[in-house]
C-alpha cells in the first residue's frame, strides 16, 4: 500500500504523467514544433531546390539545410565582416575554385588557413595538375618516384619544387629592410598570380578582391620552408636574411575584426585557423581589461562549421559553438546567434551549400 500511495503522489506531481494519463498529449504544433516534410526530388529542380528541401528531413540533410540559412543570412547581412577558415587538404581535394567563388560573390571577407592548403592550391593556380592514385603501388615506391600521397590523391614533388623557384622570384623583389608576414607573403604571391597567370586561383582572387589571407602557423607548410631556404641562400650570399614578423598578422587580423560591426565565421575542419579566426574577439577584450584601451567586446553573430569530428574527445576541431559561447567567441542563440554544425565530409556538404547560397543570391 505504501508503494502504491508514493507512486500514486508522484504522478500527481508529475503534469505531464498527468497530461498522458488524461490523454492530453502534445501535438507538436502545440508546443511549436516544427513539422518534417518528405524530400521529393520530383520538385528538385536545382541544387538550392534540393537544399531547402533536405532542411525539412532530419541528421546530417537537416544540418546542411540549416548551414545554407546561416551562410545566406550571414552574406546578406551588410554589417558583418566575414571570415572563412580553412584546414584538411581541399585544395589538393579540388576545392580551391569553392574558394575563388565565396570570394569572387562577396561571400567572404578574409582567409584563416593553414599552409600546406595554400600551398596545394598555389600548385593548382599555376597550371600544375595533381593525380587519383589507385593503390597499385607502396608508399615506398611513391617515395622513390617523387610522388606525395594525400589518401587517395597525389603531389609531385615536382611541383612543390617548381612553386619554390616562383617562391624565390616573388621574394627577390623584397626590399632587404622589410618585414614580412603572410598575409603579406599570400599577396605578393597573389599579385604574382594575377600577372603571370590566366586562370582561377585562391591567391590570384585574394588580391583582386581585397580579401586578405592568414596562415598563422606559417612555418608548417611548404611555402613556408621555401621562405626559409630562400632567407639561407641569403646569408651565403653576404646577405641579411628577410624579417618575419607574425604579430603584424595578428594585428593586421585584429583592426579588421575591431572596426566591424558584426562578425560571421565559415569554417572548413577547424585547427590552429579556427581558433585563431575566434581568438580575434578574445584578444580584444584582453587589450581593455589587461592595457585599459584600445580594444572591444566582439563575438560572431553568425557560425557555420563542416567537420566530422565529434565533440567527445575534448579537441579544438570538434568543439561545439555553444562551447564557444563560454569563451566569449560566439554571440548565443538567446541573444540572436545563429550557427549551425555539419558533422560531414567538406567536399560533400560545403559545395552544395555554396552553391545554394549562390543560386538565391542570383549569382
């Protein structure tokens, strides 16, 4: 008896045990659901079509649905400076023209990206060509051959070493006094690009479109070391080495993101670029409350992030956004935040988002 007159309370104190016992169960529009909507591809026309359509389905559809939402509000918002980050190998993955066209839109306003992307894709933008590889030979062999392997895709070392003599021509033209950082290093050779060059290319977009390009871990990379043995050859010629400077990267950075009124970050992977990108209203917030002056209270109001990294094993490139809500990163929803995750491959999720975002643009 005393088990049935505890369960007994219990249900009373319980409204929605009540609710189901009375029958009065939630009808999902009562509580403003939003209802699902079988994808149809008989109405499928274009690619937005198809996007709009997988937002009304459920797991990774709805995901790049949504993602296409935040993007185009984050693009048609005049007051937002927008950053895209880069990591993983898109460009040797054949992603660098997604790239020139969220520049060439008016999609992005800046580059956070690591180097050997940079790098993979100034190899692209020069003519040179990489290559499916098909298992039918060891990595050792690939060694022995000059053949560098990305998975399922191939760089010749040839190529790295040809972009290395272009490397040394753009650098040759240095003053010795000057100091260099990479985004500076990313528009000389995007200069170089538009000059010498007839077709697309990251960096040759980057220069004509203004949108500057950061590599903060810029020694990783193999334009990187090209710098270096160019600064080498430079000493064994009696010479000073050229000056590299980062800070004037961060600083650089850090004025764009202070003098908007509103930020939105894009983001491919994550890594030491995402963070970077997000540390910006950080480092902001440091200057007033460590200097007293000269800094700002910024967070990004919009957030889209493709990455199949999941958020258990406590790494940068799987953290959620609301994780960043506590670092003071990201705006909150309650306060008017919009962000999305895509837990995908990029070369799958990121091009038929664009290309949504693209067609309702008109472009």
């Amino acid at each position: 008896m005393k088990d049935k007159h505890h369960s007994h309370e219990k249900m009373q104190n319980n409204p929605d045990e009540n609710k189901r016992k009375h029958g009065q169960l939630g009808t999902g529009y009562s509580d403003h659901y939003e209802p699902l909507e079988p994808l149809d591809l008989s109405k499928v026309k274009t690619v937005d079509d198809l996007v709009k359509g997988m937002k009304n389905c459920a797991f990774g559809a709805r995901n790049v649905g949504e993602a296409a939402d935040v993007l185009e509000a984050m693009v048609k918002d005049k007051d937002c400076f927008k950053v895209l980050t880069l990591s993983g190998a898109m460009t040797i993955a054949k992603m660098g023209l997604v790239i020139c066209d969220m520049m060439d839109h008016g999609l992005i306003d800046a580059i956070v990206s690591t180097g050997a992307l940079q790098a993979h894709g100034f190899v692209e933008s020069v003519g040179m060509r990489h290559f499916k590889y098909t298992w039918n030979m060891e990595d050792e062999e690939l060694y022995e051959k000059g053949y560098d392997r990305v998975y399922d895709t191939l760089e010749l070392e040839k190529n790295l070493d040809d972009v290395s003599f272009i490397v040394d021509e753009v650098l040759d033209k240095a003053k010795d006094d000057e100091v260099l950082y990479s985004q500076k290093i990313n528009h000389l050779l995007g200069e170089y690009l538009a000059k010498k060059t007839k077709g697309r290319g990251i960096l040759k977009s980057a220069y004509e479109k203004k949108v500057p390009v950061y590599i903060p871990a810029f020694t990783d990379s193999e334009v990187g070391l090209d710098v270096a043995l160019h600064n080498r050859r430079r000493v064994e010629s009696g010479k000073k080495p050229l000056m590299f400077n980062p800070f004037y990267d961060l600083e650089h950075f850090t004025e764009r993101v202070r003098s908007a009124k509103k930020l939105g970050i894009f983001t491919i992977g994550g890594g030491v670029p995402r963070n970077w990108a997000q540390q910006g209203a950080c480092y902001l917030d440091l200057i007033n409350s460590r200097i007293g002056h000269g800094g700002d209270f910024k967070r990004y109001s919009y957030a889209v992030r493709i990455c199949p990294e999941p958020v258990h094993w406590g790494g940068l490139s799987g953290c959620t956004y609301s994780e960043g809500v506590s670092w003071g990163k990201i705006v909150p929803q309650n306060e008017g935040g919009k962000y999305v995750e895509v837990f995908d491959d990029a070369t799958i999720a990121w091009p038929m988002i664009v290309k949504a975002v693209l067609e309702r643009l008109g472009k």
